[in-house]
C-alpha cells in the first residue's frame, strides 16, 4: 500500500482497529487497516469532510482505471449481493474507508498482483446526513 494521508473517524478508526485484529480478516486487509489506524489523521463524526468515505459510506471507484463500481462500506464479513457491500475486511472495504474524493492507492491483492484504486466520488455518507439535521 502506497503512504497516503487518511481521515477516520474516532469511532472508525476504534471498529478498524478491532477488525484488523479479527480472525476472519484476512492478512493482507489486516495490514492495510493496522497501517489506516497508526496513520491515519483521526477526526470528530462532525468535523469529517463530506467527501471522505465512512463505515456507511455509498462510494464510486475504480480499479485500475477499468469501470466504475458502487459500493457500500460495511460491518458485515462478506460480500454482500452483487459486492454491492465493501466489508471493512475486504481489500476494497480496507482501501477505500478514509479515502477522499480523487485519492488513488496501491495494494496487492491476495495472488500478489498491485492494483491501483481511485475514489471517485461519495454518493452518500452517513455523518454529512447527521451534520445537515442538527
């Protein structure tokens, strides 16, 4: 994984922190969100901008400049219907949580090919919802 700048928040970077320890993560998502966590500029719900991705994010991205692909960033353990859902301990779910609009990455998948990924856009995201109703 290429040395980007991340933004989690406190209460992401606290479930990153517990799913890179987790057993069903596998190795290479458990390195990338133990890097997240360590690197990571940790930030309040509030003060997260609107263009980062969070747990509940609905992101489009792409891999290796190929389509456009929706997700979902996601608690849950596995893919869900279609990978609509980006697990946080997925390759996808792990690369894209702290992600900005724009921000491209590196990481290796679990043959061992590098990939680059790139967050398009932040369709939806669940602390900018909570900022606008207060």
């Amino acid at each position: 994984m290429t040395r980007s700048t991340f933004v989690l928040t406190h209460k992401d970077a606290q479930i990153i922190g517990r799913t890179a320890h987790d057993r069903l993560t596998p190795p290479p998502s458990k390195d990338i969100l133990s890097n997240k966590v360590a690197s990571a500029d940790v930030v309040s719900q509030d003060s997260v901008p609107d263009n980062v991705a969070t747990l509940g994010s609905r992101v489009l991205y792409r891999i290796n400049d190929g389509a456009l692909e929706e997700g979902r960033l996601s608690l849950c353990k596995r893919e869900g219907v279609q990978g609509t859902m980006l697990p946080l301990n997925s390759l996808r779910g792990a690369m894209l949580i702290g992600m900005a609009e724009g921000q491209r990455a590196e990481f290796r998948d679990y043959q061992g090919a590098d990939h680059v990924i790139v967050l398009e856009s932040v369709c939806f995201q669940p602390e900018h919802r909570l900022a606008r109703a207060a």
